[in-house]
C-alpha cells in the first residue's frame, strides 16, 4: 500500500506541476503578475477582492508598496493611496490569485511524496534523496517566481526561473518512473539498433531542453515590447524577425520535428511491445507546437497560443525524458 501511495503522490506531483505551468503562462499573457501586490494576502484580503470599493486601501502599508516599485524602477513618490486604487484591476487580481492556488497542489502533493519517501530510504536512496530535491526545487521556484515579478520581469530572470522549472519536471519525472510497480521497457527484436534509438532521443532530448531555454528569452523580448515598445501584438512577429535568437528558436523547431519523426518510425521496427504513450506523446506535442509556431510567426501571436507553446513545451520536456529512462533502462 505504501508502494502504492507514494507513487500516486509522485505523479499527481508532476501533473500539478505541469498544469501550474499552463495556469502561469496565462498570468504572464495577460499582465497578471502584479495582481495580487502583496503575499500572502492579496491587497490586504485574504479573499481577493472583486470591487475597488471593498479595498481597505487605509490598512496597507503603502511604505511596502513604494519599496516594491523602487525595486521595479518605478519612483517611489509616486506611489500613494489614489495611485493604488487606479491600478486595481479586478480580472488580474483574480487570475493571480487563482495562479496562487494552483500552486497549493504542487508543494502538498511534493511535501507528501518527501514523507512517503521516508519508507524508500533504507531500499531505494535514490528515491528519498530525489524526493526531497523535487520538494526543496519547489520551495526554490517559489521564490523565483516572486524574483520574475520583483524584478519587473528583468532579463534573465525569467529564464532562469524556467530552467529550474525543467529541472523540476526533471526530477519528478525520475521519480514517477523509479516508484512504478514495474518500469516501463520497450522490448524489440535482437537486431533492432537499439543504440542508435537511444542516441537520437537523447539527441532530441538535450535540443529539446536547448529549444525551451531559447524560447523563454524569446518571450523576454516580448515583454520587452509590451512594456518599453508601441509595438502592438500584431506586428510583434515582423519584430522578432530581426533577432537572431528567434530566428535561431525557429530553426531549431524544424531540426526536433526531423528527429522526433525519425525516432518514432525507428521505434516501429521490429518491436514486440505496443508503443508506450509518453512515446506517441512526444510526436504529437512537437507537431502542435510546430502547428503553434506557425500561426504565432505567419499570423498573429494570440495570448491563448502562447500560453499552449509554454505548457506543451514543458509536457514535451517530461515525455521526452520517460522515453529517454524507458530506452536506458532494464527490465526488473
């Protein structure tokens, strides 16, 4: 039963994760961030508030406020009770705070999967040592998350702040496949170039994390035209087309459909096992994502897209990495 538990932990873990991911792209499309400017409550409510009227503007402590725009680059000065009140923003003020609760699930089911992990520690190490990575990984990305919007989305900062992010998903994705009852193994035949599927996923793996990176300082250039440009949406594409990392994250998009198309045809050979989902998983997500590049640099670059291209590039990150552990792995 503890085998059990511990395992549901570790994927309801990941999946809140990778949920969280999507639920925090939105808020980033939408200029939510700063909905919510005080933690943990939310303009002094620990319900947030759906009208200005309701904000007991008195009680906050404006002193606060004017020390989070210094760090903003704001001047302080001009921060006062009437300027609070014009910002309120009531469809931000929500979105933040049910970003915030969508964050609830990922630290319970981490701090669950930790405790249950206590049970693996004298068996399985690995599994207690990678538990309590994935718990402190949460804990660090909580706080970068505040960093992102602290710093007036400053450039690096959100970038790294995705990096951990990955690396979250990494070690959770570890974990979910270690504490299965029996792990996943494709079997083929004796003369399948088994060497060879698992260069090209690693190969597709490591460009696909490459790919990630590069695409959350794409959308640093993004929020830089949002906030210092009058570029509007619509033109954001022509933009982009003279930044040699867009034009490079677009290329490289065409390379990981190249070898994602080649691993799954050479995963088809000579193989006694039905194909496992995370492996079907990888071709469809690049082949949306493509689909998504598409409509962002031919069309127009659409919120609601953006937010897909950010929470499907984490899925791909998970799914590429259970393949990569299947084709390393042996049957136990």
């Amino acid at each position: 039963m503890g085998q059990k538990q511990f395992f549901f932990f570790a994927k309801a873990a990941l999946t809140s994760t990778l949920v969280l991911i999507f639920v925090g792209a939105i808020v980033r499309v939408t200029g939510a961030g700063m909905g919510c400017p005080d933690w943990p409550t939310c303009w002094g409510c620990l319900i947030p508030p759906t009208q200005v009227e309701q904000v007991e503007f008195e009680k906050l402590d404006i002193a606060k406020f004017q020390r989070k725009a210094a760090r903003l680059g704001r001047d302080p000065q001009t921060i006062s009770v009437d300027t609070l009140r014009a910002e309120f923003n009531p469809r931000h003020v929500w979105t933040e705070f049910i970003n915030r609760l969508f964050s609830l699930p990922v630290g319970l089911f981490s701090l669950l999967t930790f405790v249950w992990s206590f049970g693996q520690r004298s068996r399985r190490p690995a599994l207690f040592f990678a538990s309590f990575l994935a718990l402190l990984l949460v804990l660090i990305n909580a706080w970068m998350g505040a960093r992102v919007v602290y710093s007036g989305l400053a450039p690096g900062v959100l970038t790294l702040h995705m990096a951990m992010a990955f690396l979250l998903i990494l070690v959770q994705t570890w974990i979910v496949w270690q504490s299965a009852d029996t792990r996943w193994h494709p079997s083929f035949g004796d003369r399948f170039p088994i060497r060879r599927l698992r260069l090209v996923v690693g190969t597709l793996f490591l460009i696909v994390m490459a790919e990630g990176i590069m695409g959350s300082q794409v959308r640093e250039l993004t929020d830089a035209m949002s906030k210092h440009l009058s570029t509007p949406r619509n033109e954001w594409g022509h933009a982009l087309e003279h930044s040699w990392l867009y034009l490079t994250h677009r290329s490289f998009s065409w390379l990981i459909l190249l070898m994602a198309t080649y691993a799954w045809s050479l995963s088809h050979r000579e193989r006694n096992s039905p194909m496992h989902p995370c492996e079907k998983l990888v071709l469809g997500i690049v082949l949306m994502q493509m689909v998504l590049g598409v409509v962002m640099s031919q069309i127009h670059i659409y919120g609601w897209v953006q937010v897909l291209h950010v929470g499907l590039a984490a899925s791909l990150v998970s799914s590429n990495f259970f393949w990569l552990l299947g084709l390393g792995s042996r049957p136990r």
